[in-house]
RNA sequence: GGCAUCGUGGCGGAGUGGUUACGCGAAGGUCUGCAAAACCUUUUACACCGGUUCAAUUCCGGUCGAUGCCUCCA
C-alpha cells in the first residue's frame, strides 16, 4: 500500500511497526456546535482508510478523539449558534452542551455509515493522563509558567514546525491577537491553562500547577499514546491542523518520550462551497441534516466525497450532490440485478474479479477513489446492457460484499421487491407478448407509482427502484 | 505582509509529454408498440504569454486569477 507521507511530501510505501496491526489517530470534532459536511468528508476519507487497510489485511487499531473540553467556559455568549445561545438561556452547562453535540455527531457518523472507531475518547475523561504528560515535560525542562497558565517552550525543540515546514522568522507573530506578552516566544502554546482569578469554570480540575483546564493540543498527543503508544503508526487529520495543531503534538509528544510521535502522517483536504471555504460565520456551514430535508441520503453525501481525492480540495454544490444520488442509483440498480438473474446473460466471474483487483489497486495507491470508480463504472455499464447470469452469482455476490466493505454505500442492504410486484411484471410481459399494449402500459404505470421503473431486454424486463 | 496550493469541457472530477478518464446534465439520431436501457453524433476541455521538444493540457519561466494557512477550525 502506499500512502502520501506529509512528512517527507511523497508517496511512500506503507508499513506499519507490527507486521500486521496498524495504529491509526485521527483527529476528532470539537463538540461545542453541530459538525458541517467538511467535518463530515475527513471522517468519511479516514474511514475509507481504515477500510482499505482492513482490505489489505491488515487489523486497524483506530483512536479518534472527541474533544469536549477546551473553550466551553459558564457564560458562554459567542458566535450565532442559537442552540448553544438557547441551552445557555436554559442554564445549560458546558457538560450538556458537549453531551448534546457528542450524541448528534455520533448519529451522523452512523447514518453516513462511518465505522465506529476502536476507541473514542473524551477528552474531560483523560485528564490524569494530560496531567502526567505535562509533568514529563517539566521533569525535561521543556516547559515554564506564566500567569495564565503552564507553556511549552519551542525553544527547547529545534525541530519544530518541521512537519509543516514552517519557517518561524517569516511566520507574522503580529497578526494574531491576544497573545500573552509573558510569552517567551509567539510559537509557544499552553499545556495547562489556569482558570482566571474569581471565576468559576463549568469543566475546571485540580492540578500539580492550580486549578484549570487542559491545553488545546495536550489531549491528543495524551490519548492517542495512551491507546496506540508512544509511536503511532498513521496519524490523519484536516489540513487545517499541519501548521499549529500537529506541529504542536509532534513537540510535546517527541519532547516527552524522545521518539518519533508518529511514522505517516496523511491529509485531507477540505471541502469548499462555492470555491469558498466552509465556515459557519459565513453561513455556510450545512450539516446532513439539512441535506436530509431536502431528500437526499447521508449515502448520497458520502458518494459524493468519495468521488474526489481526498488530498485535493473538492467543491460541494447542489448540482454535485443530485450528481452523486442519480450516480449512486444507477450503483443501486446494478447491485439489484443480484435479484434478476438471466439465463444466457453474458457477464462472467472473472468480469468481477478483474475490476475488483483493478480498484483495490488504485485504493492501494494512496486512496485514488476516483480511479477506482472509474473502474466500476465500465462493468456497471456492460452489466446493464448484458446483465448477469446464474452462474456467476457467487462471483456476482462477492464482489457486491467487496464494494460494501470499501465503499460503505450498501449496496448489498437492499431486498427484493415483493410478490404482488414481481406478478405485475409478469403481468405486463403477458400483456406485451398479446400487444395488448393498453394494459401493458396500465401495469407499469402502476409499478412507476411504487418507485419501480421497468426497462425491456432481450432476456425480458429488468426493474430499478428510484 | 509572509508562506503555500491550485487554475481541465454546462456542472463535478481524474490523469497524462503524443491514444475516449469517469460521473451527472443538455441537443440530435439509431433502436423500441411507446418507453427505458444501450449505442452513435454534438455540446470548440485542459487560464494567458513565452521557452524546451519532432510533439505540451502534462516540463521550465513569467503574467493574471482563485483559494488556503499565518488565530479555535476537518
């Protein structure tokens, strides 16, 4: 398998530390809003990792993180979300908040048919954990304390930002504000923040150093080696992250242990709206939900984002998703000729296994999706056209069960139409065959009203749901 | 201001130094009882200007444009 290393910026072949078992983080939601489809595409694009890992063979140990601790403080009274206005008006705390937030991301994942990771952590339940990490720093001089909390110290690291290839002195320090003049440098970032003098903060806990809240990159570097250790194999996340947040886990991790924190580290790119990124101030941020109302299937989204690299930028748009529900239709009727199979169809077992070895080839080369659809879409085409016969139902059905463990679309879920339909069709084939195409016409109308489309072959009729 | 990435046909989206990516859509046609499906044709594809080359969308340089990061952000 191969796989983009951001580390050295080439595709390299993959190998983990155990012949067999890869250890795999990636970076989770911050639950304090609901997630947006971009949130929900890197989740769908790691996903689709692990499963072409699994399909490789190998068992994947995967560690996503949940963060509900960071910013969430008793007044919170920012940004436009209503509901978080509203469960403050209610006297909500920051707990219910990320509880709320937690259930309805983890509702999402499951409708876009995301696997459930080997373990998802909370932040708020690792704490011991941060706080044993921080201490290791101190023990190693790599931290100091200013009033407003607990800092690690670039300084003592001279390979930071190296991942990101960031070069410091041309970096604008000035842009940012509220920076802590007490800082020693601007690239300095908190492990363990104090909560301010005279306040009181829903998620605070006791520490070596007061009373706070941890840092905003301690936890993953904290949770993704209490899980996997001290060396991840693959560490993912957006591409948001490589220049602040992952830049800041390889310091702490690699300063705390004093081996390489992780050996691949992949990607994604993001998802714009209108060649703009997505971000709830611009009122762009739309969920599943919202694409549910208007009919369309989390599966529809997750076809859409499968459909483009993950490492490239990819455009959502309305017309891009209806593009991806006819396509996942057509995908949906080729796996229900499973249930119309013909005698003298022309479509063989090997038809099947050399478009599944041809698209898990392209899965192998750092996760080409598009190539990999590509590949699909010339048997779907020769399906349709000379349909599948009897004999290469097990073939038929194999490479139906291959498709839903590297695509998730399901295409195997769905069932059989019923009797009274089936006798419908025959019906109309009756009603053909005497050219009585009046009630021909009638059967098939009727059939139309059920979402069932017919269409005529040489074999006889072939039906799609809509 | 600094650092990056990218500009492909109506939309989405791959890839490549010389041959149809693929998906969705539109127009016309063949076929069909009518449809559907399929097939054929059309919808002037690779931002612009130079350079290298027998040959560039694909390499090099420049121009213009877009986007991202530098601040929590997938």
């Amino acid at each position: 398998m191969q796989l983009y290393n951001t580390k050295t910026r080439r595709l390299e072949h993959f190998t983990p530390q155990d012949e067999n078992r890869v250890g795999l983080y990636t970076c989770g939601p911050t639950v304090y809003d609901y997630q947006h489809i971009g949130n929900y595409a890197t989740y769908i694009r790691w996903d689709l990792l692990v499963r072409v890992l699994k399909e490789s063979g190998y068992t994947v140990d995967w560690v996503m993180n949940i963060t509900d601790v960071g910013h969430l403080t008793g007044d919170v009274d920012e940004g436009e979300d209503k509901l978080q206005k509203g469960a403050n008006r209610e006297g909500k705390t920051a707990w219910d908040i990320a509880e709320f937030y937690t259930k309805d991301f983890f509702r999402n994942l499951h409708d876009l048919h995301v696997q459930q990771p080997t373990h998802t952590p909370r932040a708020t339940q690792h704490i011991p954990q941060q706080i044993k990490l921080v201490q290791a720093l101190e023990k190693r001089g790599h931290t100091y304390i200013i009033d407003d909390g607990v800092y690690f110290d670039t300084a003592t690291f001279p390979a930071y930002g190296e991942l990101a290839k960031l070069k410091l002195d041309s970096l604008q320090a000035g842009a940012r504000v509220g920076v802590n003049p007490q800082k020693r440098s601007p690239w300095d970032f908190a492990l363990w923040k104090f909560t301010p003098k005279g306040q009181k903060r829903d998620m605070e806990w006791d520490s070596p150093w007061g009373k706070g809240f941890p840092g905003w990159h301690i936890e993953c570097s904290a949770m993704s080696m209490e899980y996997l250790g001290s060396t991840l194999d693959i560490h993912a996340g957006g591409i948001d992250h490589l220049p602040v947040h992952h830049v800041n886990e390889i310091a702490q991790s690699e300063a705390a242990t004093g081996v390489p924190f992780a050996n691949y580290w992949l990607h994604s790119n993001h998802i714009m709206i209108d060649g703009a990124k997505i971000a709830k101030s611009d009122g762009n941020g739309i969920t599943p939900h919202d694409l549910s109302k208007q009919g369309f299937s989390p599966l529809d989204l997750r076809l859409l984002f499968l459909q483009s690299h993950y490492r490239s930028s990819a455009n959502f748009s309305r017309d891009a998703l209806q593009a991806a529900h006819k396509r996942r239709l057509a995908l949906q009727a080729f796996a229900d000729l499973r249930f119309q199979l013909k005698e003298g169809a022309q479509l063989a077992a090997n038809d099947f296994s050399d478009v599944q070895a041809a698209m898990l080839t392209e899965l192998q080369n750092d996760l080409r999706t598009p190539e990999a659809f590509a590949a699909l879409s010339g048997l779907v085409d020769s399906a349709e056209t000379y349909l599948v016969a009897p004999d290469a139902k097990q073939a038929f059905d194999g490479f139906l069960a291959f498709l839903d463990r590297i695509f998730g679309l399901q295409l195997a879920g769905s069932t059989d139409i019923t009797a009274e339909q089936k006798e419908l069709i025959a019906k109309r084939e009756q009603a053909r065959g005497a050219k009585d195409f009046e009630h021909a016409d009638t059967y098939r109308q009727e059939l139309a009203a059920q979402n069932i489309e017919l269409r005529d072959t040489p074999l006889g009729s072939i039906w799609q749901r809509r």
